[in-house]
C-alpha cells in the first residue's frame, strides 16, 4: 500500500490543483468510520459531504453494486435496463407523482431542471419567458450555468462573464422575491436549506410564496434538493417539513450509495415539455449506480433512517449548543435533522476542522465561519455525544479570540 507522502506527492504532480484536501488519505471506510493509511479510525460527520446515508460500505448496498457490476454494467441509454427504470418507479412512489431523468450528478440534475423549465414555459411561443430567480448564498453547482444560478459572487468572478438571464434576491426576502419574478421568469430555483452557502434554512413562509408567485405568473418552481434529499433532513425530502410541493425537484449526493448519479423529477405536466432528443446523457441511470440507488433507498427505509436522522439530528444540535453555551465564540447552532452548522463569530471554520481532524473527527469548513456536520444517518447517539464533545472542546479555546 501506498504512504500517504507517495499519494500526496503523486496529487502535486499529476492531479489538477482545484481541491483544498485535507492532510489524510483514505483507504477504507466502514459504518461511521474511515481508516486511512496509517490504519488510524476517524468518525466522519462529513459523509462524503452527506452522500454516504447508509454508512461506508453497507453490505447491502455492496452486494447489490457487486452483484450488478457482475451481471449488466453498461449499455448506454439507446436500450432499456431494469435498474434505471425500477428506480424511478421507486422516486415516483416515494414522492407521490413525477417521471424522471437520470443523471450523473446534482449539477447535471439542476442544469436538465433549467432546461426543462425554460422548454416548459416556452411552448406556447413566450419568446422572453426564459429568466431564472434563484437565492443569494445558494449553491447549484459548478457547470457554467450552474454556477451562474449559484448565488456566490466569489465563485463568479473567476469565470466571468457568466450567463445573464440568472438573478438572486436575499434567502427568506419574501418582498424581494415578488418584485423578481416577472413576466419572463420561467423557473424559481431554490434549496429548502442551503447546504453549502451554511445551512441556512428557508422559511416556510418564502417557500410558500414562491410557490404563489409561480402560479401567478407561469414560472416553474424547483427544489434543488441534491443535499437534502432522501432523508437528510428527518424526512425523505426537505420539502415536507414545509408542505409546499414543487413542480421539480433535484436529487443527486446520497441518492446512489456513493456512486455518482443525479435526478430531475418533475411533476407529469412539466415533464412532457421534453420530447425524444431534447435531453439526453450517456451513463446517466446506468445499470450499477441504479442498482446502488434501489438497494440505497431499501436499507434508509428498512433500517428506520429517516426517523433516526429526525431523532439523532435533534440529539446533535442540543449537543452542540449545550456544549458552546455561553461561549462568544459560537454565534449559533442551526440545523434540521442530520445537516448542522456551528456558526462561529470569526473566520475560524478551517482551523477548527483542522483541529477536529487531529483528534480523529472529520467535519468540514462549508464557510470561512461556519463548520458544517452531515454524518451518515445511521449515526448513534454515542457518535452524537462524541462529535459534540470534541468541537465543544475546539470552540472552547476560542471563547478570548
């Protein structure tokens, strides 16, 4: 087995330097828990940024990539494959309506839930019905329209100039939102929570009135739901805990068990604004990560993880503000079900997580002031208690900073 000096100097050498890493390298990861080249155990609380819902390595979830893998592992989307097509039975069964296209990622999933918005509105002939209003601090991935429906200027500027028909209003600004959605907007897309911008949480109230403007004004509402979805939150998907439906929702991250695909799912009507050629990709749905995705969804469901993630969720943010109470270091504790943030009151975020990694936890800096934590859902309340403690500690030695 490679050091980790030989895998670090290797990245420097013939990897493109686009990823801050942090300084470990992982060789095998089991439950709760990643071991890296030393042989040394780490309790994760990132989930491979809340993909790993089941925990690393379930054998449920391996046997049925093996046994796939072992049978039928690619024949691009010109044919039928069962995988592919039980699992979006089984998304339009959990959500209760939709038809599906399956892709390799969350940006994927978001740029096909644009497109189809844009086909949707346009049909009638509205030329000029083609903008999209999405949130500030939001993050929907890194493709070039993607990236311009993020609302990160910083991301932004590098790149510039970014398409023009994206626009953002403040999270939560109910006001703002109303006087962007016009005439020509054809979609409002939105995270319920915004994984990467903080986890800062949408109002039931904002969402509602996304939900009224659409209506009012012929746009498509969309739920970019790729971080939240599929149980991260104490339901299986975010928007529940609003009640407010949308007419798309985007899933990717914990949907394959790990490996990577991506799903747009739209209600019937707005679904059928695609016909044959519109839209398409070749590994999108393949053989194995649907495989992955069906035995995915069986053990969240089977095992009781959607109600664990409610419970454990709730364990953690008392944790966490029990152990940073009355230290002015920490600002606040936000969060629903397994997806937390630590907000801090100064840039700390990547030195705390630095030293969160020295005593064997792995969280991650999602701002410069926030420390995020999306441990897999079959979290224990000891691995609750543990993970609190440790940052309770870190946090504590900046209480005069």
């Amino acid at each position: 087995m490679s050091t980790f000096e030989d895998i670090r100097t290797a990245e420097a050498a013939y990897h493109m330097h686009v990823y801050g890493r942090q300084p470990v390298a992982f060789v095998r990861g089991e439950g709760m828990h990643l071991y890296d080249t030393n042989g040394r155990a780490y309790l994760d609380f990132v989930g491979g940024i809340a993909v790993i819902s089941t925990g690393h390595s379930h054998p449920d979830v391996v046997r049925a990539i093996q046994e796939q893998a072992a049978t039928l592992s690619h024949v691009s989307n010109l044919y039928y494959t069962e995988p592919q097509v039980k699992l979006a039975q089984r998304l339009h069964d959990l959500l209760g309506w939709g038809k599906v296209f399956f892709a390799n990622s969350g940006a994927e999933a978001n740029e096909c839930a644009v497109k189809l918005a844009r086909k949707h509105t346009l049909k009638d002939g509205a030329k000029s019905k083609f903008k999209v209003v999405a949130a500030m601090g939001s993050f929907h991935g890194r493709t070039v329209a993607t990236l311009a429906a993020t609302g990160q200027p910083h991301k932004h500027e590098p790149f510039a100039p970014l398409p023009a028909e994206f626009s953002h209003v403040p999270l939560n600004d109910e006001h703002a939102l109303d006087s962007a959605v016009g005439d020509e907007t054809s979609a409002v897309l939105l995270e319920v929570i915004q994984g990467e911008g903080g986890v800062n949480l949408a109002t039931p109230e904002f969402l509602n009135a996304a939900r009224k403007f659409c209506d009012e004004r012929g746009a498509v509402l969309i739920f970019d739901e790729v971080q939240t979805g599929l149980g991260r939150t104490g339901r299986w998907f975010a928007f529940e805990h609003a009640g407010v439906i949308p007419d798309v929702i985007t899933l990717a991250k914990s949907l394959g068990g790990g490996l990577p695909i991506g799903a747009c799912v739209a209600q019937d009507e707005i679904a059928s604004a695609f016909g044959r050629g519109d839209h398409a990709t070749t590994f999108g749905g393949g053989p194995v990560p649907s495989a992955a995705a069906l035995a995915t969804i069986d053990v969240i469901d089977r095992e009781g993880l959607v109600e664990n993630s409610a419970r454990m969720g709730e364990r953690l943010v008392a944790s966490l503000r029990a152990k940073t109470a009355g230290n002015p270091a920490v600002k606040e504790v936000r969060g629903t079900g397994l997806l937390v943030a630590v907000q801090l009151n100064g840039e700390w975020a990547a030195d705390i997580v630095a030293a969160a990694l020295l005593r064997g936890l792995l969280v991650n800096n999602v701002t410069p002031s926030a420390v995020r934590l999306s441990p897999p859902l079959v979290a224990t309340a000891g691995d609750i208690d543990r993970a609190a403690g440790v940052i309770g500690e870190i946090v504590d030695g900046y209480r005069t900073a």
